[in-house]
C-alpha cells in the first residue's frame, strides 16, 4: 500500500475504473454470445436485432477506451458476414 496521499487516491480510482471496465467488459461478451446463438440457431431477424444491440454496446465500449477500435472493428464485422451469409 502506498504512502504518498496522491498514490492512494490513484488506487482508489484505478479500482473504480478496473470494476467499471470489467463489468462493460461483461455486457459485452454477454451480448456477443446472444448473437452468435441466434446465429448458431439459424434466426436471422433475431440475429440482426441482437447484432444492433451488440454494435451500440461495442461501438460505446471503444469509445470509452474499454477495448481498442481495431478490435470492435474485426468483431462487427465477423459478425455482419455471419449475419449476411445465414440470409443469403
């Protein structure tokens, strides 16, 4: 534990962040998973209306500095061309 009062206080705020973060974190692969079931199940109107949802929560994610851009980049689109090939 430190000493110095301003490192205290940055343990305490990089936990907050740390237990913000890992809950983002879960919603996300939460709905990832609610996506690719939908998928998996070949239910292309439930899959589009779970991808949406998945989309907002990726594209809030990077934004707030949750996960890198690139990373929400490759999982909408893996998911797009999944959807995109269960409906053609």
């Amino acid at each position: 534990m430190p000493n110095i009062k301003q490192q205290i206080k940055r343990v305490k705020t990089n936990e907050k962040a740390r237990q913000r973060n890992a809950h983002f974190k879960s919603m996300v692969r939460t709905q990832l998973k609610k996506v690719y079931l939908a998928i998996e199940a070949k239910d292309a109107i439930l899959a589009k209306d779970e991808y949406k949802k998945a989309v907002a929560l990726l594209d809030k994610a990077a934004g707030r500095g949750v996960f890198h851009r690139n990373k929400v980049a490759r999982h909408k689109s893996d998911l797009a061309r999944q959807i995109n090939e269960l409906s053609a």
